[in-house]
C-alpha cells in the first residue's frame, strides 16, 4: 500500500481514489448545463465516505502505533486515540 497516493486535491477527493471518483462522477453526461445527475452525487458521497474512513483508520492505526512514552511526549493518551482519529 505504500504506492498509494494519501495526497488531496482542491475538491477534498483522495489520491487515486478521487482521481478514480472523478471518472465515475464525470462518466455521467448532465441533463442540462447547470445540473449534475442524481447518480453523480451518489458516487462522490460514496467516494467522499470511504477517503474520510480511511483517513481515520490511517490516523488510528499511526497512533496506536506510538509507545506511551511517545504519546505522552504529544500530551495524549490511549483512551484519547478514537477522538483525535474521528476529528476532522
């Protein structure tokens, strides 16, 4: 996994992930100029649902990594992992 691209662009999408989303979003030609297909939005909450669970699992997963020694030194605990990965 380290070949993945963690890097966000200007619209929030993720990496490939969102590089992947703006082929789902835009395969779908509007019905007029100003309006964007209901499938469209689907795609992109459901693309935008998945980078924000995994940028809290990556956060999660980094942290607990940390000894206490090392979360200590940052002013956290164990018990304050869930909060922080779950903050925006």
């Amino acid at each position: 996994m380290a070949a993945y691209d963690y890097s966000r662009d200007a619209d929030g999408a993720a990496g490939l992930a969102g590089r992947i989303g703006n082929v789902f979003v835009t395969g779908f030609a509007p019905v007029a100029a100003d309006e964007t297909p209901r499938s469209a939005g689907l795609f992109a909450t459901l693309f935008g649902m998945f980078a924000e669970w995994n940028d809290t699992r990556l956060t999660r997963k980094s942290l607990m990594a940390l000894t206490d020694r090392e979360l200590d030194d940052i002013g956290l605990t164990r018990a304050d992992i869930p909060v922080i990965a779950r903050r925006r």
